[in-house]
C-alpha cells in the first residue's frame, strides 16, 4: 500500500509533468490581466488540495505544525515554474489552510469538515485577508446575532479573482480575530485596483467589508504572534514562489535556444555551438540548482525540526535571499541570450522578470541579510516577527 509520502511524490511528478500547460495558461492569464482560473482547476484535477489537508479530511499532512514542509515547499516550487501568479494563488490556500486545520485551530469539527470538503471536491480557495496598508483604519467587528459583523477595508487580497472564502483578520472588543466569510458575499466591496507590472493573475486587489456577518463557528480568536515554525514556512513559502518563477525562466530559455538558428557571433554555427550561449547558461542553471538545495535542504530541516531552532530560521532566510537572487539573475539572462527577437510580445517572455520583481518586493532582502549577518558574527538572532512582513 503506497505511504502519503509516496503519495505526495507521485503528485509532485505529476505537477511537474504539467508545467507546460500551466506556462501557456499563465501566459494568456497574464496578457488578459485575468485570474488563472483554468491553472488552479487543472490543479484540482491532479488532486493537488491533498498536500494541503490532514489526513483526516483526506489529504496527506498529518496535521501537525511540523509535518508535510518538505512536499508542500517543492509542490510550490514545480506550481510556480509554471506560472508564478499561479503559484502564489495556490500558496496562499495552502497557508490559510495550515492555520485553519492545523492543531489548536479553534474551529468547530464540523466547520473544518465542511471547509476541507470544498476544498479537496469543489476547488474552494483561500484568501488571506491581512494588509491594511493605505487604509484610514483597522478592520473591527461587532457581536450580532448568531455571529459577528465585519466592517472595513483590507488592500491586498492575492487569490480573490475566484471567489471563495477570506479569512479576515479583524479587532473584536480591542483583541485579534479571524472572522471566515464567502466572497460572494453581497456586502463585500471589490475594487478591481491591481494593475502591478507583475503577478497580475493573483488579483491582489482592496476589499471593503460592509457589516459582513460571519456566522458564530466560522470566526475565531486569532494569535498575536505566529510560532517560528510557521515564520519559517512563510519564508520558505515565498521563497519556492521565486524559486519556481527562475527555473520557469530558464524552461522559457532552453525552449527559444533549442529554436534558434542563429548563434551570437556569426563564427558559430548555432547556439549549442556557442560558447557565450552555453556559459551563460550553465551559469545559470548552476545557480538555481545551488539555490534550490537550499530551499529543500531548509523545508526538510524545518520539517523534522532536529536542528537548532536558531539555524533553521536562518537557513529559512537564507533560502529566501538566493531565490531572489537566482530568479532575478534567470529572468534577466532571457534576451540576453536569446536575442532581439525574443522580446517580442508573443512570447511574453518578460512576464518571469517582472513576476520575480513584483514578488521579490514584497519584504526587502537587505533585513534579510542583516538577519543571516548578525546571527554569523554573534551568535544571536532577533525575534522573527521584527523583520518579517506579511
């Protein structure tokens, strides 16, 4: 009988069997400035939701806070190789679904049934509802009947573009609160206000709440401050994102140069003749292979947890570091070697440059690095929820 560790293999194998079908549907996701609704279903159809649900609710992580890193970080990787918008939208139901079916959850067993039911049947999504950034106020909620009422704006939404439910974070009587509401949801102002050069797919627009009621077993109070173990996934989480974006760069590469007829200097014959063609690529390639070791290596570490606590969430920030830095070096050596004609818009190849840039903004490298830097010369780390932002 094949373990859920062969289980996940098979699936990481048949994600990765995908990533052409998920490049074209990025592609055209991207110039239409559209959700990749078709991405994330072909995904359902894998059965890829189980990577992301314990085992009692038919998915294949044991339901600890420790257990599945490893699989879920390399599932993000192959995802967002394919396409990055695709990848982050997926990331973003597999975290929320960590903290909604993970232990000390709060939530009623039949609320989780039901969740977990829609997402590994339906292709339920998502949303963490958080940022607030550019806002007059904190979202609040209210006591009402059966439930709590949520009122106020949260400008940034990754994975809204198909519906499905927010997890809202919210002040209910001054304290943090999560409150779970549908996205279809009358009393829910979208503006439709993402128009970022890059990760365009993952709609990441405002969201104003207008007395939203979220029913009493769908709300919850939330932790003032996450467990390092999850900071650690959040960091590894976003790293395989820019990871994946870099070896789809480099598969957008390899596929125009095995095309091209013409070498850069007319002494060559073609480019696997030519030598400036084939450093570059090796040079390429060798770097996100160093990276992505890292990137394994730190989600086994943080999965098994035998280490040093202090020297997984460095290597957890160092994997970040050498994703960014690896993707944005893949995404940029494109023309380089291709050539003029590759910037032509029908093959949308600048989408990886400007996906990896979008991303890679998110939290900058330098509080990184002075992260890694101090704990080299002293031994010492400070807390992570001083130099991680959400």
């Amino acid at each position: 009988m094949p373990t859920s560790q062969d289980e996940g293999t098979a699936l990481l194998h048949a994600i990765r069997q995908q990533r052409p079908r998920l490049a074209a549907g990025g592609f055209t996701a991207d110039r239409d400035h559209a959700d990749p609704a078709g991405n994330l279903a072909l995904l359902a159809d894998l059965g890829a939701a189980r990577l992301v649900l314990p085992a009692e609710h038919g998915g294949l992580w044991d339901g600890t806070e420790r257990g599945g890193w490893g699989t879920l970080i390399r599932a993000v990787r192959e995802i967002s190789a394919g396409d990055g918008p695709t990848g982050q939208n997926w990331l973003t139901t597999a975290l929320v679904s960590r903290e909604l079916f993970g232990p000390g959850n709060g939530l009623p067993a039949d609320t989780r049934a039901e969740l977990a039911g829609r997402v590994l049947h339906d292709g339920l999504r998502f949303v963490s509802s958080v940022a607030e950034t550019g806002t007059t106020g904190k979202v609040t909620a209210r006591r009402v009947d059966g439930g709590i009422a949520v009122t106020g704006t949260k400008t940034f939404n990754s994975n809204s573009g198909g519906g499905g439910v927010a997890v809202v974070r919210c002040l209910l009587d001054g304290a943090p609160h999560q409150a779970l509401v549908d996205l279809d949801d009358p009393r829910i102002e979208t503006r439709d206000d993402w128009d970022n050069m890059g990760q365009r797919g993952t709609r990441s627009r405002t969201l104003t709440y207008r007395d939203v009621v979220a029913p009493d077993g769908r709300h919850r109070p939330a932790a003032t401050e996450p467990s390092p173990t999850f900071l650690g996934g959040v960091m590894l989480l976003h790293a395989a994102l820019l990871q994946g974006i870099g070896e789809g760069a480099l598969d957008a590469l390899l596929g125009h140069a095995r095309t091209m007829t013409r070498a850069s200097l007319p002494r060559f014959d073609g480019p696997a003749d030519d030598p400036l063609v084939l450093r570059r690529i090796g040079a390429t390639s060798s770097r996100l292979a160093a990276s992505r070791a890292l990137l394994h290596t730190a989600a086994d570490r943080l999965e098994t947890g035998a280490d040093d606590p202090d020297e997984i969430a460095v290597d957890c920030f160092r994997a970040k570091v050498t994703a960014v830095e690896s993707s944005l070096d893949a995404a940029a050596e494109i023309h380089e070697i291709t050539g003029a004609r590759s910037t032509s818009n029908t093959h949308g190849y600048d989408r990886f440059w400007r996906n990896a840039r979008t991303f890679a903004s998110h939290d900058p490298v330098d509080a990184k690095n002075v992260y890694i830097g101090r704990h080299e010369l002293t031994g010492t780390v400070p807390d992570l929820s001083t130099v991680v932002r959400f």
